[in-house]
C-alpha cells in the first residue's frame, strides 16, 4: 500500500498536474481569440478587432491586411458573379 501511495505522489499527480496545466496553457483565451480571428480572416469575416489581434501578434501592418481582405473579397465576389453568368 505504502508503494502505490508513493507512485501516485511521485509519478502520477505531478503527470497530472502538468497535463492539466498543459491544456490551460494551450486553451487561454488570448489564444481562443487568436483562433477564432484567424478562421474568420480565411474566410473575410474578421472585423476590425480581430484583423487587430492578428497584426499585433505579426509584422503585417493592419492597413495592408485591410487592404488585401478588400482585395479578395472583390476577387471572390467577381467569381461568383461570373460563375453565376456561365
């Protein structure tokens, strides 16, 4: 009894606890935001706040980003109309 008393203080809570800190590390919700702005940027629905997190944690310059989401966002616009005209 004493042994497996020993693993669990020695081996498994200490496993445990970095496990558990591991995906608190992994799931903050910086990161959660992160995330979130990046899918709406692939598919050009990030608002302003979101095309500000992603420029902060980058080097792009927030008016170039802007600039490129109007740019395919036309782009992608003209093919639909396009598409619809074939």
């Amino acid at each position: 009894m004493r042994r497996k008393r020993k693993s669990l203080v020695c081996v498994f809570f200490p496993m445990l606890d970095a496990f558990i800190q591991g995906i608190e590390e992994r799931f903050t919700e910086e990161a959660f935001e992160l995330v979130c702005a990046m899918q709406n940027l692939f598919c050009l629905s990030a608002g302003d706040q979101q095309i500000a997190l992603i420029c902060s944690l980058s080097e792009m310059d927030l008016d170039n980003l802007r600039a490129e989401m109007q740019l395919l966002m036309s782009r992608t616009s003209n093919e639909s109309v396009n598409n619809m005209t074939v």
